[in-house]
C-alpha cells in the first residue's frame, strides 16, 4: 500500500528498503518470493497502469 500511495515519487529498492525497516537484500529476495516480480518491475508495472488510465481519461 505505502509503494501505492508514493508511487509518484522516486522510488527504489534503497527507499523502499529503508521505509520499511528491512535490508535491500532481504526486502527484495521477500517480494519476489510474494509477488513473483521483482521490486523494480512491479513500480514500473504500476506506473504504466496508472499512465495508460491517464491516457484513456482524458
């Protein structure tokens, strides 16, 4: 939710990382273990959902 709502904001592993209290290593080995992507693919997933909606609405 927390990468969601600053999806607008420079985002990355360190940023996330240290947002949630977790070693980049161990944070990024978690959510690919969870999400079956990467960290990085899943912000640029999320953007450009969020980009072609934009497109489509106006």
């Amino acid at each position: 939710d927390w990468i969601d709502e600053h999806i607008d904001q420079p985002l990355n592993i360190d940023v996330v990382a240290k947002k949630s209290g977790y070693s980049k290593w161990y944070l990024q080995r978690m959510f690919r273990t969870v999400m079956n992507q990467t960290l990085g693919d899943y912000i640029r997933q999320r953007r450009l959902l969020l980009a072609a909606e934009a497109l489509r609405t106006t």
